[in-house]
C-alpha cells in the first residue's frame, strides 16, 4: 500500500531553503538575489521556496533571523561593569561576525545598501533586540543616544570590514581593533561630556 502524507526528510526543507537563502543573501545582496537562485542552490523547486515563504521578502526575513539571542549574551558583556565595556563590546561583535553565525548578518549589511526593507530590518533589530537592552541595562542619562553612537561604530566597522573589505581595517587582529575602538565606545557609553542635552 502507497504510503502517503509528508514525505520522508521534507521536515527539514524549509532549514535547507534558510541556509541556502542565507548564503545567497550574503553573497548577492537583497537586490542581487533571486527565488531561482535561492531553490537552486537548496536543490528544490522555486515554487517550493514561494510554498514556505511566499516572496522573496519572507525568504529574507526568515534568512536574516539573527541566530543568537542578544537576551542570553547581553548580560555577560554587562556583568563586569562599563570598565572595559567599549572592548568587550568590539571583541564580542567581531567574534560573531567572524563565526558562522555571522552569514546571515553579512547578507543584512549587503542588503541594507540596496534595499529599504533591508535597512528597515536593520534599523528594527538594531533598536529592539541590541540597543533597547543595552540602554535598558545602562541606567545612565541619555541611554538610547549612548548605545546609538556605539551601533553607529559597530556598523561601519561591519561595512567596512566584512563588505568592503577595506585594508589592514579587514585583516586586523580583533584584539587590535577592540584596542582601537574600545576606547571610542567607552568614551559614547561614559563621557561625562555627552550626558546633558545642549542649552
């Protein structure tokens, strides 16, 4: 007797079509990729990729999902203290972005160039999921503009760095880098300079 319901493996297919998106989007940018390219390169159908997704947009926003969550390793960069915060916050960014957990960051910063959406993703985890805790756990005056400053670093050095690839800044060790920026980010997180509003 024929079996029937969901075939044998087709669990995993949506996984395949994200990792693939994935790598795709990092590769391409937002604008540059296509549900063609994305099916081919999982080894499925493009009607496949519009059943799971339904455009490419919802490919994207299901491949860009940040792969780690900023409640569970926000508080460790936080728990020594703001002392040394700046560079820890570097070592850790560039940590990430240089694991494997860094592709679909990489196809969010390409895409953001090309693509509103994209910049709107950005702009939404940026704000929400980074910079709302990290101002929430700062309890210093002027927490959004401090944490905004210091995303506003971080995501220059990705640009440059990752997508530009601008030398040495792209080959630097990241504890060069952490002894370079740390500072400039410690500087937005506890400058006494920047803690009142002008007159």
């Amino acid at each position: 007797m024929p079996r029937t319901g969901r075939r044998p493996g087709a669990g995993g297919t949506r996984d395949k079509i994200v990792a693939a998106a994935r790598s795709h989007f990092a590769e391409a940018g937002y604008e540059g990729a296509t549900i063609r390219a994305i099916a081919g390169e999982a080894g499925v159908d493009p009607a496949l990729v519009l059943h799971y997704f339904g455009s490419k947009e919802g490919v994207f926003l299901a491949a860009v999902e940040f792969p780690i969550d900023p409640a569970a390793l926000i508080p460790p960069l936080l728990a020594p203290g703001l002392d040394g915060l700046g560079a820890r916050l570097v070592r850790f960014f560039l940590e990430t972005w240089d694991s494997p957990l860094g592709s679909p960051l990489l196809g969010l910063i390409r895409s953001v160039v090309s693509s509103e959406r994209a910049a709107a993703v950005l702009r939404d985890f940026v704000s929400r999921e980074v910079l709302g805790r990290l101002a929430e756990a700062l309890e210093l005056d002027r927490p959004q503009l401090r944490a905004s400053l210091v995303a506003s670093q971080l995501v220059g050095l990705a640009m440059l760095r990752y997508v530009v690839k601008l030398e040495p800044l792209a080959s630097a060790s990241p504890e060069d880098l952490a002894a370079w920026l740390g500072p400039t980010l410690q500087r937005y997180l506890t400058d006494p300079s920047v803690t009142a509003p002008p007159d």
